[in-house]
C-alpha cells in the first residue's frame, strides 16, 4: 500500500532531536507559555518575514481570534461583508460566521483554485471590508495586497495549507496582509504532534490583543481586560516546531521535485494536473491535486491497485447542513471542481519507486 502521507516517517526523519527537545520540555517542568513558545514565535515571525507571531491552539482559532481582534479594534463590524472563496474548507466560512461576520462567497480561478483579482471586482460592494484569502492545497493565490490598500480593504490571509511559499518578488506568505493564520496540524507541510496553530503580523496592537483573546483576554495573570478564550500554543509542540522549521525549506524542495516528476510522466487526457509555473516557488505542494471527470471511479481503481488518495474536499461550504440557509446558492465552478479533485500522495519522502507505480495507474485508466 502506498499511503497518502506516512507522518511517522516523515518525523522518523527527525526522531534523535524530537526525542531530545521533548524530553528538554519535560524536564523544564515548565509547559504552557515559557520559553520553547517565545522561541517559535520569534523563530516563525523571523521565517515569514514579520515582526510578530502569536502562537494559538490551532488554525480555526488563529483565524476566529484575528476576526474577534479586529472587531475590538474597531476595524471590522459585526454584520460586514467578507469576501472569501467558495472553494475552501469550511474552517474559512467559521470563523466569519463565528465572529457574526458576513462571508461573501466568491468563485475561484478555475486555473489556480483561488480568490483573484476578478472574481473580488465583480462581488464588491458598499459593505465589504475585508478579504480572506486562502492559498489552498498550497499555491498561493493571486496577490491583491495592492488592489485591497487601493480599495480601503482589511487582507487576511488564510495560510492553514501554504507554509514557506513565496511571491515571484521572494516575499514570504504570512506577510502580504494585515495577518494570517496559519494551522500546524500534524499533516501540513509544518505540523506538529497535535493541533496546533499560530497568527502573524506586522502590527504589535493586534498581535499582542490576539495573544491577550488567547489567554482567557488576560494582559497580565488574573488581569482580564477581554473576554478572551483558552487558546494557547503549548510548549512541547513548539519545541517539536522549533526542530521542523529548520528542515521546512529542504521539506518543500523535495515536495516540489516530487510535483514536477508527477507533472512530466502523468500522460492521460481523462487528467487535468495543477496548473503550476515551475520558475515561481508559489506552489509548496501540501497536496497534489488533480482533477478527473470520473473521480470516484479512479479513486476505487487507484485504491484497488494500492494507492491510498484523498478528496479535498466532497462538499463545498455551502452544501453543508451547518450552512442550510445557502444550501440552494449556485457556484457551478466550486461545485465542479468538488466533484472532479483527487489529491494524490505526496510528501517529502515519497519515492520515485512510489511516484512511478502512482503514475503508471493514472497513465493506464
């Protein structure tokens, strides 16, 4: 069996200083908010380019966190339209409608899956304030940083699947915005051993309001000027981040070279592979998805052949029963392309071996 994404030997990789670093914690005696979180949060901060990180429990969190934030700050009102892609994982859509927020659903490019440019123009109104921008599977999507300080617009990004990507300038994701919340979940590119998640920034005022929301709104112990949640980053995942983030680089170099060496053997007409400009490292390849008219079919087939693939996603947002009031919207694109995406294994230490049993599968559907 091939699987989808062998987590244990990808942190076999790192086993010695995993052990060490969590053997360090423990004997710290010391495991909520010390020094192995101060040390990611400036350790992160410094990897994408800003001058704050604020470590949360997960990726939901960092993203209901940032809303709340700029709600106290004044800066968004409940009841403001935000722009987002149709074509994301629900965790978007919950943290606007969490923070009573209205998301505005918006068709993706078919080419890249993501928000552009286009799509925000034609869905703009008087009551939009702000734009999510998810960099799904990995590619980063169109940079509109412009175009939102242009038009007075809030730009967050969502980054729960793109650590380490880069704009064609070298600028890194998580710095394009106002903030972005980033996930550490144990299958991402950078993933902890658990739930996991942080924000980042470039204004000091919200990063440290999140990092007050995260801590139950205490500015200081038993001090509580927010009526703030638990949402904390512990320290035995961070010591754990702290090891993975020196090996983040070389871990999307060799997902790239794995994307590549997909893109130039899968030859079949009945398969659309990710449109991706090899010369950009825009693309960290969380996930490579393709897509196929007959998915499900190929899906059984590849599993019959041992080749374990994923869908992300089967259900768009707003077929969800948690979202019912827009279960009759119609986004033909979005629908589409959840019906055709079948993401195959990829990872750091896939094997040509691996990838060419994978590939002559696909080239034989």
């Amino acid at each position: 069996m091939i699987k989808f994404l062998d987590l244990k030997a990808i942190n076999d990789q790192y086993r010695d200083e995993l052990n060490q670093v969590m053997q360090n914690v423990l004997d710290s005696g010391w495991y909520i908010k010390g020094q192995s979180v101060k040390n990611f949060e400036a350790n992160f901060a410094k990897y994408c380019g800003v001058k704050h990180c604020v470590g949360v429990a997960n990726g939901l969190d960092a993203l209901i966190l940032i809303f709340k934030a700029l709600i106290i700050q004044g800066r968004l009102n409940e009841g403001d339209e935000v722009i987002v892609p149709a074509n994301t994982y629900i965790a978007s859509i919950l943290a606007l409608t969490e923070n009573n927020l209205k998301p505005v659903l918006v068709e993706p490019d078919e080419s890249s899956f993501n928000l552009s440019i286009k799509g925000i123009k034609s869905n703009m109104s008087t009551q939009t304030k702000a734009i999510l921008s998810v960099h799904l599977y990995g590619q980063l999507a169109e940079d509109v940083s412009d175009f939102c300080k242009d038009n007075n617009l809030l730009l967050i990004e969502d980054l729960a699947q793109a650590h380490g990507g880069e704009n064609a300038q070298g600028k890194k994701a998580g710095s394009f915005g106002v903030v972005a919340g980033f996930s550490f979940y144990p299958g991402k590119n950078l993933g902890a051993l658990g739930d996991a998640g942080a924000v980042t920034t470039n204004d000091k005022d919200l990063a440290d309001l999140i990092s007050q929301l995260g801590n139950y709104g205490s500015e200081k112990k038993y001090h509580n000027s927010q009526q703030g949640v638990n949402s904390r980053l512990d320290e035995l995942h961070t010591a754990i981040l702290n090891v993975k983030l020196k090996y983040i680089d070389q871990e999307i170099v060799k997902r790239r070279e794995a994307a590549l060496y997909y893109q130039e053997h899968i030859n079949n007409p009945k398969i659309q592979k990710p449109n991706w400009n090899v010369e950009v490292n825009n693309h960290v390849f969380h996930l490579y998805v393709i897509r196929c008219k007959e998915r499900d079919i190929l899906q059984t087939y590849l599993q019959d052949k041992g080749i374990q693939t994923v869908i992300h996603y089967p259900i768009p947002p707003h077929k969800q029963k948690a979202y019912s009031n827009w279960n009759t919207l119609s986004f033909p694109i979005t629908e589409q392309i959840h019906k055709e995406v079948l993401s195959l294994p990829i990872s750091s230490i896939i094997t040509k071996e691996e990838q060419n049993q994978v590939i002559n599968a696909l080239n034989e559907f």
